[in-house]
C-alpha cells in the first residue's frame, strides 16, 4: 500500500476504515478479569492496624457506642487509624455492628402447667363455627374437666349448641 492513502484502499476494496484500523490493532486480552476481592490492596489496613480498630473500638469509654460515635470520640482523643468507612467494615467482619451496648438477660420464660388433682379442678373450653345452610350456621362450644396423672382427658364434659339467625 505504498503510495496510496488508507480512505482511497479501503474504498477501492469495499471495507470500512474502521474494519482497518480495527484489524490492524493487536487482540486485546479476552481472559476473565480478576475478582475484586482477590485483588492486591495497596493502601489496604494491615492485620495489626486491624486489630487496632477492634481493640480501640472495644476499650471502656467506646464499648457502649455505635461504630459512628466511637469514630468521632476516639478521633477527639487523636485515636485516628482508619476511617469511619474502614471502621464500620471491620466491625461488620467482627460482629459488632448493630447495637454494642450490653444487653440485659432475662430469665427464661416457664412454660405453664397445669396441674389437678381431683376432677373440676382444671377446665378447658373450646368454642367452633360451624357453617351449614342457612338454618344450622351456629357454633358449638364443649367445655371439658381435665384430670389424671398424665394429662389424660375424664370427668365430664358438656357440648352445646347455639344457632345464629341468618343475616338478612
């Protein structure tokens, strides 16, 4: 192609310059790109900087606060290691972030029992809608006395049954 322009050859061959310049170019590295995470940091917090963020944000005056207010306190205090973004990352990875202060431990609950130890003594009731033609729509109630070592159904029990008007 000595001598005659690139526009006058591709015009003559029927290409697009682009196609030419594009062709022209070395290929360009089509591996998969490295993920983010896997990555070298440059300016990234060293383990013991780490640990220092961690332990700051543990002492006394700090443990009680949000990852925040330990941030601006400790940076009155010239306590600056890492920013308030790198704080909050680190406190995440360690599980400290959401609400730092203590937390009261309740007792646990007791799950009730009941206890009989002679018919009558303890009732259960139930009360069921029934639905039916317009008639029969009520609900039935059983009430039932609960007795035995185990928890087992006896005494008496009732069952009624109450009807409804229809609705109009």
């Amino acid at each position: 192609m000595t001598g005659m322009s690139v526009v006058r050859a591709c015009r003559l061959l029927g290409h697009s310059r682009a196609s030419f310049y594009r062709h022209r170019r070395p290929a360009v590295d089509t591996r998969v790109p490295m993920p983010q995470a896997d990555r070298c940091q440059p300016a990234a917090l060293s383990q013991s900087e780490r640990a220092s963020v961690l332990e700051i944000l543990n002492l006394t005056p700090y443990a009680g606060l949000s990852v925040c207010q330990a941030f601006y306190r400790s940076w009155d205090d010239c306590y600056y290691v890492a920013s308030k973004s790198s704080r909050y990352r680190i406190a995440r990875a360690a599980g400290q972030v959401g609400d730092r202060r203590r937390q009261a431990t309740g007792s646990p609950k007791k799950i009730p029992e009941l206890v009989a130890n002679g018919p009558s003594q303890v009732w259960s009731w139930d009360i069921t809608k029934v639905r039916g033609p317009a008639a029969a729509n009520g609900s039935t109630s059983t009430s039932s006395s609960i007795f035995g070592p185990a928890g087992q159904w006896a005494g008496g029990s009732r069952t009624t049954k109450t009807a409804t008007s229809p609705k109009t």
